[in-house]
C-alpha cells in the first residue's frame, strides 16, 4: 500500500526522451509464433512511466526476436493485484507483474507464483540473483526461495528545508541525526503565531493509510524486528516497539512541534513546498517531486537514529505466476533479468526516482553523473545497508491493518500506546495462528 | 392459442433484458447468498459447508459494528440534509430570476464530476493550516484542527462531501416535479392572498411528495453505496472511525481476500436495503399523494 496515492510515479527527468523516440515507431507487429509475455504493471494508463515501460518492452523484442512483452497498465497496486488475483482465479493469469514486495506471503498462500529458483541454471544466473541489495531481497525470500525480484524499489528519508534551519539559527547543512536531535531540531522549528497558534510545525511523520510503514522507521531505530522472516508471528507488544510509539506521540502532545491527530500522507509533501513544516518523512520517491516544487533550498538525510540507524524498504517486485506455460514462463525470466541489468536498473532509478535495486548500478557512468549534478540521489543508497524489510506476513493486509488502527488509535489518543499495541498483538496472532 | 403466442412473444420481447438482469444482478446475488454459508477457498484448501459460522464471526467482528454504526450515522447525516438542501435549490432556481441556468449549472456541477477526482480536491480543502476549510475558520482565529485526522471529526467530513455530491443531482428530479405543477395553481394561490410559505407548505409540498419518495429511496440507498470519497479522503480511518460497510466489504473482499466473509457482510447489505426498499414502498407509499 505504501504508493497508492502518492506522486509516486512523477515526472520523469531526461532519459525519456531517447525512450519515448522509440516508442513513436509503433509496434512492431508480431511474428508468427512468437511467445507472448503479458506484463502487469502497476500504473494508470498514459503518463511517461507507460512510455518507459513500453520502451524496455520494446528494446527486449529487438533484443530477442521471437519473444514480445505486453505491458497491460493495471491503475494502482492495489488495483493490480485485484486484477492479477482475480485472473488466477479464472485460470488466466498474467504470465509476469510488478506487485508490492510485501504482497509476497498472499500470492504464495493463493498459490499463484512460482520461486525463481526453478529458472536458475547457469553461473551467470547466479550471479545475477545474487546482485541486487540484501536488504531489497529481504522482502523477496521466505523459506529458503526467491519469490520476487526488486525492480521498484524506496524506502523512507527526511527532507527538511534549509531556509527554516537557517532562521531558526541551526546549521543549514547539518540534519538530526538522533531522536533527541530531532526533538531539540523541532523544538527550535515550530513557530507560533501571537494567539499560541502554530504557522511552523518542526517536524511531521504522515500516519494516514498505512502507518505502520513510517512506523517501522521508529521500530527499526529503536532496535525492534517486527516479524520473523518466515512471515508468521509478529512482536507488536515488545518494549522497544512501544518505546518507538510512544516517541511518536511525545512529539505532537508533550513536545507539541508535530501536528496532533493522523498526518495525511498525500498532502505531506504540499504542507512541506507550503513551509507550514520544516522536516518531513517520505518516500524517496517523491525526489523528484520535491525537487520540481519546493522553493527552498533542501536537504535529504537518514533518518535519525535511536540505537542504530534503519529505514524499511518499499515498492515493487517482479513475480512470475504458476498458471502460465512454462514457454512463457522462461520468456518472462528473460525479460526479468534483461531489464535488471546494471545499466537498465540505473537508468530506471535515473528516469523515475526509485533507487536503483544493485549496488552496481550505482558504479555506472550515466548514475554517477546523475549523482553528481544531484547528490540528494545518493542517500537512499547510502542507507540501504542499514535497511529492513518492510513489514510482511501471512494475511499480509489483515496483518498490517491490525497494527494501523492500532497506531491510528494510539496517536489519535483514544488508546495508550502499550494497550493498543497489546491489542494489536492478539489480534495479529488469532490471524496467524491458522499459518503456523 | 393466439393468446398463448403473444404471451411468448412477450417473453420473448424482454428476454435479452432479462437475462443481462439475471446474468448480471439475480445470479451474483445467489451466488453471495449461498457463499456466504462456506468457506473461503486458499490454495490447496477448497471451500468447504460451515453453515452459519461465517455470520458468527461477522457478529463478533468489532470492525463490522463499527461499519454499521458509522453507516447508519452516515445515512442519517446525508439523507435529511442532501434532500433538504435539492429542495431549496430547487425552490430557488425555480423561480424566474436572472443567470438561473448558470445557477442550476453550478448546483448541478458537483454530480458531474467524478468522486475520486472531487475527493482528491476535498482532501486539500480539509488539510489544516493552508485548506480552504482553515483559511476561512483562521480568519476568525480558530485554532488548527485535523478534520481527516481525528476520530472525532473524520465521519463528519465525509458526510459534508457525500451531502456536496448528491443535493445537486436530486435538485434535478425536484426541479423536474415543480415544473409539473400546473401555474394556475400559484395564480390562484396568490389571488387568494396566500403567503409563499402557505403555498409551499400547502400546494407544493405535498404535491412533491411522489419526487421526494423516490429521492428519499435513492438517498437512502446511496448511504449504504456512496464510498468512493473514503478511499480518497481517510481509507476509513483513524482507527476505522470513518469505515462504512460497502469499503469493509471491499477491505475484506479485495485486501484480505477472504471472499467468503465479504459474501456474509455483502448478503447482510443486500438484505438492509431490501428492508429499507420493502419499508418505504409499503409504508410511505400509502401516506403519499398521487394526483
């Protein structure tokens, strides 16, 4: 869920150009017998993400003749895998989709993808699977397989702006790099008008929606796993995970340089580019986004650290699924590791903001240059070694919900944070307890 | 015999409505009927008979009270509201003033318009600090408040956008049945010296009664169907306070895929509307004046 109404898949950057020429050529039209690779992916029709697509999907028929990949734009995540679902269940389903990473557990339960284990042969393959970040991988293993592969990847940064730094007399160039930085940061951020009302807020973690995904950027710091990796028990009462809670709503109610109530994800990067707030926490993928709009001077940074420093990981994998022919399986391998190559991936980070999913990635020529001219780009990177897996089990959204309404009522201040972590706990467990 | 052809013929004149209607609408409402006794199929587990458990669990499910509560204020929020609002609109464009087809026009606007694209605009009218809604309360120095964000206010503004959405669709029907309403009777209503108020309250009104039955039936459906705006506007938090039954349906349908469970809540649904259809039909409609 951590996308769905964000301006996730913005503007692209240069790189299109060369792409979207290509694509103006048309189709070309499909030889006789040829394998046809149909592709979700997780888009609403039109935009220049489609013309990227459709340009890998091109360049790999010109590649390998004989085979052609089919992107079919499928609206949201949430509208992809409704849509890839409901064709397994009628026995039809895309031969290869991009979906949330964390979906993984719920298409292994449907039994609707296969490992990629089955398709892995030679060294190169091997390699190859063994490229991309550890800490992407983490949402794309369980029980000693490989389910997915990292394509669209983020994971969580602050922004904050340098002008307010500056008139609130710290240093412009130096971010929080602690919670106590962070608080004493805000503290000093939050203005207040004559009548007690704030026009600054110092700090904001957006809470609508999915929180536990932001969330998990306080557990991880304060030393919290929220889940074994075999994705069927989950440790939301632990103290360490009310501690992270508890920080969370110190900031609005004790320290007052948070807003109170549920943040909205989808206004938090206006409130920002407004200066109604001087640091937020969002997905890299809004780079660009906050790039093109924010009228300030503006910094990227890791978030602060508690114990240890750490950041859940979002976004995309690629998956096979089990109903198609192996033919088309094979095909769709092919076109998997084409488009995941060191260069392929880093153009795909360049052009869209997501990070690019292998550490080689970063070590190409059109990357570095990227990095040069925008050296925010890089941070996410830099924070990958210390970066979890975002939350993911059996019943994957039932799961997670439990812990939303449990944060939503904790921060909202209907519930103390120790209570409704207990509550989420039980719930979570009666829900797991069929996957044992 | 000739008679038995034409009633054949009959049939045969309504069978492709007919079957598109039984395809479509009678069969998935069997199907979610008899689905609802069993369970929902995972992987290698098929469904299987549980009889009523399915409804055990919706009873002790916090989440669906919750949904039916919300729901059930929800209704009672826009229906009385959106219908009272068409009518003065209605009343107002009505009458012969000038730039009264721009007026209908904007009244009408928010119908046209798609909820998701509307909702999304709505979520930047409610945003504290800089949302339309708080640059006009910060004029009168009102403190900030979170509208989407608190579980005291969330429900209250997803009403306000439903209410936004339909008066000006049911204006359509209201202003259509005062058009009806033959002029003679306001001439002679004024001839007799009778106040606007007398003749709304004792010519027009009840002679709206048909349009407001139908609106009323409508209204009350839309409370149970209208979520679109929830998706956009909270995802039915914080802490499911602003979760309406058709959006748990799909949480559950959709989210959790436990097809079985969401054929239960969908089958509860089916049957509240149907009470409340069988309800204004058999009651209402006796107490309401057709010429």
């Amino acid at each position: 869920m951590t996308q769905d109404f964000t301006p996730h898949r913005r503007q692209v950057l240069g790189g299109l150009g060369a792409l979207a020429a290509g694509t103006a050529l048309g189709t070309p039209a499909l030889a006789q017998g040829a394998s046809e690779i149909s592709f979700f992916y997780p888009v609403a029709v039109g935009g220049p993400i489609t013309k990227l697509i459709d340009g890998f999907a091109e360049g790999f028929q010109k590649d390998n003749p004989g085979l052609a990949v089919k992107p079919i734009y499928a609206g949201s995540y949430q509208d992809t895998i409704v849509k890839a679902l409901t064709a397994h269940k009628s026995g039809t389903p895309p031969v290869t989709s991009v979906l949330l990473s964390t979906d993984m557990f719920t298409l292994i339960d449907e039994e609707a993808i296969v490992p990629f284990d089955d398709f892995i042969k030679t060294d190169d393959d091997k390699a190859w699977l063994k490229s991309f970040y550890p800490a992407f991988m983490e949402n794309s293993q369980t029980g000693g397989k490989t389910w997915g592969i990292p394509f669209q990847r983020s994971t969580i940064v602050l922004y904050w702006n340098k002008e307010a730094f500056k008139e609130a007399g710290l240093d412009p160039e130096k971010p929080p790099q602690t919670w106590d930085e962070m608080t004493a940061f805000a503290q000093k951020l939050t203005k207040r008008d004559a009548n007690g009302n704030v026009t600054q807020w110092g700090v904001q973690i957006p809470s609508s929606g999915f929180p536990y995904w932001l969330f998990q950027g306080l557990t991880t710091p304060a030393g919290a796993v929220l889940m074994n990796p075999a994705g069927t028990e989950v440790y939301f009462d632990k103290p360490e995970v009310t501690t992270a809670l508890q920080y969370w709503i110190d900031l609005a109610t004790k320290h007052k340089v948070h807003p109170p109530g549920i943040v909205e994800w989808g206004t938090t990067p206006k409130d920002f580019f407004e200066r109604k707030v001087a640091m937020i926490w969002t997905t890299t993928g809004n780079l660009t986004n906050v790039r093109n709009n924010a009228k300030f001077p503006f910094g990227v940074a890791m978030l602060p650290a508690q114990k240890r420093r750490g950041s859940p990981t979002g976004g995309g994998n690629f998956y096979i699924f089990k109903k198609a022919k192996r033919a088309e399986q094979e095909a769709a391998f092919k076109f998997i590791k084409w488009i995941t190559t060191a260069e392929r991936a880093a153009q795909w980070g360049i052009d869209t903001g997501y990070v690019a999913v292998r550490p080689d990635s970063w070590d190409t020529p059109a990357m570095k240059k990227y990095v040069a001219d925008f050296p925010q780009a890089a941070v996410a990177r830099d924070q990958l070694p210390v970066s979890v897996a975002e939350l993911s089990t059996h019943d994957n959204q039932r799961v997670t919900k439990a812990l939303n309404d449990a944060l939503q009522a904790a921060l909202t201040g209907t519930k103390p944070a120790a209570t409704a972590l207990k509550d989420a706990q039980t719930e979570a467990t009666r829900i797991l307890k069929d996957y044992k | 015999m000739k008679r038995f052809s034409l009633a054949i013929q009959g049939w045969l004149l309504i069978l492709p409505a007919l079957s598109v209607l039984m395809v479509f609408t009678h069969w998935p409402a069997l199907a979610t009927f008899i689905d609802s006794f069993y369970s929902t199929p995972k992987g290698r587990r098929p469904s299987r008979f549980v009889g009523l458990s399915n409804y055990e669990q919706m009873l002790s499910d916090p989440v669906f009270w919750k949904a039916a509560i919300n729901n059930l204020i929800f209704v009672a929020g826009t229906v009385p509201l959106s219908i009272a609002l068409a009518l003065i609109m209605a009343l107002w464009v009505n009458d012969k003033l000038k730039g009264r087809t721009a007026l209908r026009m904007a009244f009408f606007t928010p119908t046209i318009l798609p909820m998701i694209a509307v909702a999304n605009i709505w979520l930047f009218f409610f945003t504290p600090q800089y949302g339309l809604l708080e640059q006009i309360t910060g004029l009168f120095g009102a403190p900030s408040w979170p509208w989407l964000g608190s579980d005291k206010t969330a429900l209250f503004c997803v009403i306000i956008v439903a209410v936004w959405k339909e008066a000006g669709f049911f204006m359509i029907f209201y202003l259509a049945a005062l058009q009806q309403i033959s002029p003679t009777l306001g001439e002679a209503a004024s001839l007799e010296g009778a106040s606007r108020w007398t003749f709304f309250r004792r010519v027009q009104w009840p002679l709206l009664m048909p349009t407001t039955l139908f609106i009323l039936i409508n209204a009350m459906i839309n409370g149970f169907r209208l979520v679109d705006h929830v998706f956009v506007l909270t995802h039915g938090g914080p802490d499911n306070s602003s979760t309406l039954l058709l959006y748990y349906i799909y949480e559950v349908g959709f989210k959790y895929w436990d097809t079985a469970y969401a054929a239960t809540l969908t089958t509860v649904l089916l049957a509240t509307l149907a009470l409340i259809a069988a309800i204004q039909y058999g009651i209402l409609e006796r107490r309401v004046h057709y010429r």
